[in-house]
C-alpha cells in the first residue's frame, strides 16, 4: 500500500465544465458542429487548414461570440502563420500568390480581449463569475506534435523529450496538439501515433485532464490509471478505462463526467508537491532559468463577460524538502515508481504528490475524416463536455 504523506487539507471543489474542440479546420459552431453551454472552451489546434490571416479572423471571431467565462486555445501543425520560425522558410509553398503576414496573424491572438493563447506555456486561471463555480486551475497549453510533413510545430524524435519535460508537475490540466502515444491516438491505419515522450511527461505530472486533437479518427477518451509503485517498469500504467460516448448516433450532449455527481470521480487530488515558497533560509534552493520564472499577472477582460485573473507563467517545482540535493536525483530515476523518501523512486514526480493517481485523456477532433476524406466528403464530431471537481479559490 502507498501512502501519501501530504498533511493540509484538501480544498472545497465545485463542478466545472469544460467544452473541448478540436480540428475545426475553418468549421464553425452552428453549422458543422454546436458548441454546449460550459464554463470554459478549450481549443486544441488546427483551428484552420492553412492558417491565412482571413480564416484566423473568422475562427476568432466565432470564439470571441461564443458565450464562456474563459476560454482558451493553442495552435495546431496547420496553423501556420502561428509559427514564425515555418512560416519564413516555408510560407511561400503555401501562400506563393498571397504571401502573409505572421505578426499580423498572431495579433489577433494576442489581441483579442477574450481569448487566452497559450504558446507552450502555463497559466493559472481564477473564475470569478459570482454565478459560476469560482474554481481554479493551472494549465498548460503547447501547440507542438511530431514531425510529419512540411507542417508547423514540429519537432523530430531527439528533441521530444526536453519539449515536454516544460510541463509544470502542478499543472491541473494540459492542452496539447498531439495526443499521447497510445491514447487516443490511433489512425485509420490503426497506427497509433501519438508521442511517446509526452506519455512519460504525463506520468510525472499527472494533470486531471490531458485534451488534445491532431488525430481526427482518435476523438474519443480514457481514463488511465498510473502505477505509482512498481519500480521496476518505468512510466507505467496500471489500467485504461475506455469512455462510450452517450452523444453517439443520437441528440445527446458527449459527456465525460469525472465529478462526484456522475458517482465515479477521477481519483486525483492536484497535490502539488515541494515548492519553493516553502523553503527558508536553511533549505537553500536553486534558482530556475529566468525562462522558467513565472511571468507577472496578465488579465484579459471585456464588457459582456466577468472578469478574470490569469497568471501565465511556467512553474518550478524543487526537491529541497526531501532533503536531496538536485545533483542527487538523476535523470535516470525518471518514471521510476517507489515510495518517497527512497531516492530509487522519482522523487521529485512522486513526493507529496501520490494523490494524483488519474489522468483522463480527452481527444476533441471535430473533423472526423482526414484529407482527402473520401466519397463521403468531410464528415464532423460533436464537442466533447467534461465535468470535473475543481478547487475554489474564495
């Protein structure tokens, strides 16, 4: 039996929902798919095919309009002009009549007074709504997926690892383009192909939710179960629960219910582990990157929505409470299961966080049908609605 060994008490927690889309690829809400009321939109890329100034306004208009307390999107591998890096050396193949302009495109992103981007970056978000649930959450959101093509966002085998080893260990929900290997992630090939590394990251943060797209045939989701205790077998699972959409074939909302209300809640708690406001004088600790320095308070808001306090920035999470010197946690012990203090275990992933034992994986690809999508032309999925159990933070 693994024991925990945090002491403070568990926050309140209030029901939140979260409508997730994916893959819209230039479809709007009202025409090929219809937006559930929530309290938060979470969009996980490839909002457009090929990320033109004229489909990004169009997208964010319909987002702007769309009536959520906060709502928040990352770019996806067809969202070109996002990234600035692509676009200047490959833009050209894509616009040669009409080349755009980057900046131009992100500004309305950045811009908008409604609409949190997030660039493989954190942020910690308040609901503030007296008529809402006043939860809070950290999340972390990335645009980036496996290389494939002459498409955005990137990134070969070799470097996967140190993209995702950017995810705050406290994060409560993670957002990215390409789903975890094995999860959610199979082709119509029935190839899975998802990433790997990412699977591992999720192993040591284990966030509530983990929502993603890219692989339009892999909407759907699961509900993994970590093995925290095995140390024998690196970044293991110990179970999946597959979820059977009551939206299928039918007018019903695609619900995934992870609260207490739907009687089987996700067993994680969001423990955050070690940090640095806990530390002293006598507990010296290592100074993060400036890169990895949390960025000041940001708040978006505009007339006809409440507003809200977001703070984006990238946690840093020590091991100085263990009483471990950093140099003394190698990289090796990465993924390794154990029970904390022993230092054969990851500590820095396990410590006073064994009460995140659920991650719940959620695929939101709107598209169903991938190019050239065949006799039957282009074919879409419902939003798909989770509910989850968040802290308050009044």
């Amino acid at each position: 039996m693994m024991a925990n060994f945090q002491t403070s008490a568990a926050p309140a927690t209030r029901k939140t929902r979260f409508v997730c889309v994916s893959d819209t690829h230039n479809s709007t809400p009202n025409g090929a798919f219809k937006l559930p009321k929530g309290d938060v939109l979470i969009h996980a890329g490839d909002m457009t095919n090929q990320g033109s100034f004229t489909e990004l306004q169009r997208t964010v208009q319909w987002i702007e309009d769309a009536d959520f307390e906060v709502k928040i999107v990352i770019a996806g591998n067809h969202d070109i002009t996002l990234d600035t890096d692509f676009y200047a050396q490959y833009g050209s193949y894509f616009h040669n009549q009409n080349l755009q302009d980057p900046a131009r495109c992100q500004q309305l992103l950045e811009q908008s007074p409604s609409i949190l981007w997030l660039k493989h970056e954190a942020a910690v978000v308040k609901l503030e709504d007296p008529n809402g649930p006043r939860t809070t959450f950290k999340i972390f959101g990335s645009p980036f997926s496996p290389a494939k093509g002459m498409w955005a966002f990137g990134y070969g085998p070799d470097g996967a690892s140190s993209i995702w080893d950017r995810i705050p260990l406290d994060s409560d929900i993670v957002i990215t383009h390409t789903p975890p290997k094995y999860h959610c992630d199979e082709t119509q090939q029935r190839r899975a192909a998802g990433c790997e590394a990412l699977r591992m990251a999720l192993w040591r943060v284990r966030p509530r939710l983990a929502i993603c797209g890219h692989i339009h045939e892999g909407r759907g989701a699961e509900r993994i179960k970590w093995d925290l205790g095995v140390s024998n077998i690196k970044y293991k699972e110990a179970s999946v629960e597959r979820w059977e959409d009551p939206g299928k074939d039918n007018k019903k909302m695609s619900l995934v219910d992870q609260s207490l209300k739907g009687k089987n809640p996700i067993q994680n708690d969001g423990s955050v582990g070690d940090w640095t406001s806990d530390m002293d004088a006598d507990n010296p600790v290592p100074i993060p990157p400036p890169d990895l320095i949390s960025k000041p308070p940001l708040t978006k808001s505009r007339s006809n929505s409440p507003r809200r306090t977001i703070h984006q920035g990238v946690a840093y999470v020590t091991t100085s409470l263990l009483a471990v010197p950093p140099e003394a946690l190698p990289a090796a012990s990465h993924g390794q299961g154990g029970i904390p203090p022993s230092k054969r275990c990851d500590l820095e992933a396990l410590s006073g966080r064994l009460g995140r034992q659920e991650t719940c994986v959620v695929n939101a690809a709107i598209m169903a049908s991938s190019w050239p999508h065949g006799a039957g032309g282009k074919r879409y999925q419902k939003p798909i609605v989770v509910d989850i159990d968040l802290p308050m933070w009044e």
